[in-house]
C-alpha cells in the first residue's frame, strides 16, 4: 500500500490555466506538506497543514492555494499558470507525536510542465 | 536563516565506500536525515539520527555526527550501482514542522 500518494504524476498544461495535484496519505499522519523542486533539484517547502490547520505558508505567490478537506488529505491548487511554476511538486507527511514526530515521509511527486 | 550545505557532486568506483558530508548552522537541530532520491523518483528517507547521539549504523550505511562541529556524513559502504542517486543532507528542530533541505549531492559510480 502506498503511503503518500499524489495525483496527477505528470502534469502537461497551457500558462493562463489553473490545476490542482492532490495528495493522500494512510499512515494516519497529523501533518501535511508541500514542497517544490526545481530544474537544479533544489527542495523548498511551501506549505505545511497540522490537523486541517495551516501551519508553515512560506513565501509562495497568493495564485498557489492549498486545501485540506480532512487531516488525510492536502490538495494545492493553482491558479493562472506560469512558465516559473514548471517544477516537481512533493507531497509529505509527518506524525507530530512521538521520538519521530519529525519524520517526513514523501510521496512520488508531480511532475508540472508549463508551456 | 538556517542554512544546510553539501558539495554538489561526488564520483566513487564501484566497491569503494563513499562518504558525502554536510554542514548545517541551525544549533537547536534535534534531528538530522538523509534522504535518497533516484532519477526520476521521489525522496526516499535512507536514515536519520538524533542530535544526541554520534552515530548511527544500518547495514551499508553508517551516518556520523559531529555536533560540536555541526558536521553530519553519511558512508556508504561497498558502493553499487545502485546507490547512484542524489542524496539530500536535511535537518529539523522542534521550534517548527520545518525540515530544511542542502542542495543534494549527486553520487556517480566509476566502473
């Protein structure tokens, strides 16, 4: 079984449009994240949710929202694509509770290409 | 900010051991990881060592911390094939959820 899975796993679209990549994860984790890869491999987090709760939101463009319907489940969308957004975006999850409350687990990534 | 740093590449022949090293700066760091990622695959978490400890052994891989020095490395020993991947040097306190990722180091093996 699969414990972070995230959907699509490539994403070919037009600049202008919006998409979302969802991520789901069966290991009963409290906490989500995203991050972003570059072209150069560069790892950055975006965004990290506690329980349905925003908790980390760095510096990312207002036009990347995420949404966590459940404490299973964290979904980014994202509107009015740009050239710049091209990346692979990662999804994690972590505990929160315990000696590996700290522990991310990752999922395969979305591979977004913009054109 | 708190910074991680690895050096960008490290070629090693097959059957040697590699040993790729990181720095960090961050003094609260409570944990320290080191992931693997394959082309074209996710990360995945190889090992991680709690800052109060020295080292930590699993198999292949023998990962030894320097805290004094904020000195992290990861040997691997026997190098293969397989091990061809770039590996990322992590660290996090309990100050936030916030794991901060080094550049990655990409291991290439010689034949």
């Amino acid at each position: 079984d699969t414990a972070v899975s995230q959907t699509p796993k490539y994403l070919v679209t037009q600049m202008g449009n919006d998409k979302s990549i969802k991520c789901e994860q069966n290991l009963g984790h409290d906490t989500m994240y995203w991050y972003k890869q570059d072209s150069k491999k560069f790892l950055k987090i975006m965004f990290s949710y506690n329980n349905k709760e925003l908790i980390i939101n760095e510096t990312v463009p207002n036009r990347f929202s995420p949404k966590s319907p459940d404490k299973a489940h964290l979904n980014l969308h994202i509107n009015s694509l740009e050239l710049g957004d091209s990346a692979v975006y990662f999804c994690a999850s972590s505990p929160n509770w315990g000696l590996a409350k700290n522990i991310q687990y990752f999922g395969a990534g979305t591979r977004l290409s913009v054109l | 900010g708190e910074d991680v740093e690895q050096s960008l590449f490290l070629s090693v022949r097959e059957g040697d051991s590699s040993v790729i090293n990181c720095t960090y700066t961050d003094s609260s760091s409570t944990y320290l990881y080191w992931y693997k990622q394959e082309p074209g695959a996710g990360l995945q978490l190889l090992t991680y060592i709690f800052s109060n400890m020295d080292m930590k052994q699993d198999q292949r891989l023998t990962v030894l911390l320097n805290k004094k020095d904020k000195h992290l490395s990861l040997r691997i020993a026997d190098t293969q094939t397989g091990d061809s991947a770039i590996y990322f040097c992590a660290e996090s306190s309990n100050r936030d959820d916030k794991i901060i990722f080094g550049k990655g180091t990409r291991l290439h093996i010689l034949p």
